[in-house]
C-alpha cells in the first residue's frame, strides 16, 4: 500500500526533524492555490517550513471555507499578504459542472450541496478569486492581495492583472 510506504518516510523524517518551528508563519504571507500534486509551492516561491501558509483546494477558489481559513491566519497567525495562484491545465477548467452535478445525482440520488467551481476562463478565474478576497470583510489585510496562474508546462509564474 502506498499509505504504508509513505509512513515509512514519515518515520525517517522524524529522525532528521530539525525541531519545532513558530506557529506563526516568519513571511507573514498566506498562498492559496490548487490541490494538483504538480505545484510544489516550496520549491516554486523558494520557501522553507514555517514561512507561509498553503492553502489548498480543487482549483485554488475563494471558497466560504478558505476565506474562513484566511480570516484565521490573519487574526490568529499574524499572516498580512496573500498570493492567490490558479493553474494551467487544471481539472476544473472547462469542466462542465451541471453534468457533473447530474452524473452524481444519478449514482447517488442526491445532488451535491457545494458548487464544484468550474471556469472557462483561467485568468477571469483569478481576477473572480482576488476580488473575493479583496471584498471579505472579516480580512483584516486586503490590500496586499495579488493573484497568478502557474504553468505547469513551463514552471512560469505569470501574474494577473485586474479587469
């Protein structure tokens, strides 16, 4: 089993562990992106353990849960910026979610109470996300909020401008 495999590393990691760090993060910044297993963001912003939050879900989205974990880490955690990245080739770009709505309903005869989040445009995606952050009121720090979409093809970073 994999889950057997990886316990196996998490046993040699613990004796390399370099000891407890600070549970506030020292960059003070929070990175919201994806769940895809391509995105490294250690090695992508140069970041050691104990310098950012990472927040992760299906496509990187503004949900009402990451807006909650972001109030958190700004109120509680002493986080004061916010990078807000998408990605190419991402599973929910142009995923047709009323289909897949339907196709759920089908095998379980109930229909999701959460939206997917689908788009068809990556860079309105981003624009959508950074405007949500921007407007939640319980963010204390909404003015250095910035997006950007990844390229998984080429490992770029390109950053999205606003309307």
């Amino acid at each position: 089993m994999i889950i057997d495999e990886l316990l196996r590393n998490a046993v040699a990691h613990e004796a390399d562990f370099e000891g407890p760090r600070a549970v506030i993060p020292s960059k003070h910044v929070a990175i919201v992106t994806c769940m895809d297993s391509r995105i490294d963001n250690f090695r992508i912003f140069g970041l050691d353990s104990g310098e950012a939050h990472i927040l992760r879900n299906a496509g990187g989205l503004a949900t009402d849960d990451m807006l909650r974990s972001l109030v958190l880490s700004q109120r509680l955690l002493g986080t004061r910026e916010i990078i807000l990245m998408h990605h190419t080739n991402c599973g929910l770009h142009g995923t047709d979610e009323p289909a897949l709505r339907a196709q759920i309903a089908a095998e379980t005869g109930a229909e999701p109470p959460y939206a997917f989040g689908a788009f068809e445009d990556i860079d309105e995606a981003v624009r959508t996300a950074v405007a949500r952050v921007r407007e939640h009121p319980f963010l204390p720090h909404r003015d250095r909020v910035r997006g950007f979409v990844y390229e998984v093809e080429t490992g770029r970073v390109r950053e999205v401008g606003g309307p």
